[in-house]
C-alpha cells in the first residue's frame, strides 16, 4: 500500500498566494478559512503559521519516506529494494521542495547558505531535532535525492501515482528552474522529454 491519501496531497497555500489569477469577492468568501483568505490577501501573521495543514502533510510525507528508506536499508538488494528506495527518495524530495517553496525564501545562489531553510529530517527518528539549517542545504538535499532516485526508478510505472525515471528528471528541471539555474534545468527537461514527451 503506498498511502496515496497521505503521499500524493499538494499543498494549497502556494497556489492560492499566486498572482496569475484574481478570485470574484463570492470566491474569496467561500474559501474554507482565514487562512486561506490571509494567504490569498499575502497577510503575514505567524500566528496563523501554527496549525498550517500545508507543513503538517509535506512533513508527513518525509516521515513516510524516512521510514520506508530506513527499512529498505536491511533488505537485500535487488530490483524491487531499488524501485522502492527510488520511489522514497523521490517522494521526500518532492515533499520537501514543496515544503520549502512554501515556508522559506526563494533560493538566490549568492545568499543561500546564509538564508534560514526549513528542517531537514533524513531518518524516521520522532525525536530528532535537526534545526532549521539553511537554504542550501535544503536544496542540495533535494538536488542529492532526485539524482540518487533516477537511477533507481522505473521508465514506466505499473500504477499511474507511482514515480518515474521520466517524473524524477521532470521535477529535478523543476528545482532548477527555482534555483534560477537555467541550463541544468533545460538540460533536465530536454532528458526528461526524451523519456516521455
């Protein structure tokens, strides 16, 4: 079982912060909380921040992968341990660079190992502490495990919410195209359309 219900949630907030659509007054009263029309308006109240479904699911995720990564690790290799470990890595790094995209800065490369990141848990350990670290830090673990994963995972996917070698390549030109680095991006996407366009 791979607890779709927990494993493929997105987080809302982003979307409904972006500024490529505009909302009717009726839309914006009927968005479910204040949260959300804080977040639609660009309040920033932290109080609001402690119960944010957004950061309770994405870490949920990590949890999940960390588990899976820690119990693959005494399991005997072979094809399946491969597919599994890539699917957990791909996984935690999509949750974390949607974690990161919402509750930290954008990455600019001059000053990313000096701007706050987010917590970076890299095992199943409840009571870990790992501290907010910084920027980079947070991407260059993301960068780590999309590139561990796509060696690891299948062309095709036997269930369509499962990932792929083509998913990691697509979501790693995505990091990139955040971290501004273009031609790793294109290059990323062009690999990516390769495997399946």
């Amino acid at each position: 079982d791979n607890h779709d219900i927990v494993i493929n949630l997105a987080p809302g907030l982003p979307v409904i912060a972006a500024d490529n659509f505009r909302i009717t007054d009726a839309g914006y009263l009927a968005l479910r909380t204040e949260l959300e029309r804080s977040t639609y308006r660009w309040v920033n109240d932290p109080v609001q921040l402690n119960a944010v479904a957004d950061w309770e699911n994405g870490y949920k995720q990590v949890f999940y992968a960390n588990v899976a990564l820690d119990a693959l690790k005494r399991i005997s290799a072979g094809r399946d341990r491969d597919e599994l470990t890539g699917s957990a890595l791909f996984i935690r790094s999509l949750a974390y660079f949607n974690l990161v995209t919402a509750f930290a800065e954008p990455y600019v490369a001059g000053t990313a190992a000096s701007v706050p990141g987010i917590p970076i848990y890299l095992a199943a350990d409840v009571n870990a502490r790992p501290g907010r670290g910084n920027l980079k830090q947070v991407y260059d673990q993301i960068v780590g495990d999309l590139n561990q994963s796509i060696d690891l995972l299948p062309a095709l996917a036997t269930v369509k919410t499962r990932p792929t070698k083509t998913a990691a390549l697509a979501l790693l030109a995505r990091v990139y195209l955040s971290m501004e680095d273009y031609p790793k991006a294109g290059d990323f996407a062009d690999q990516a359309l390769r495997q399946n366009n």
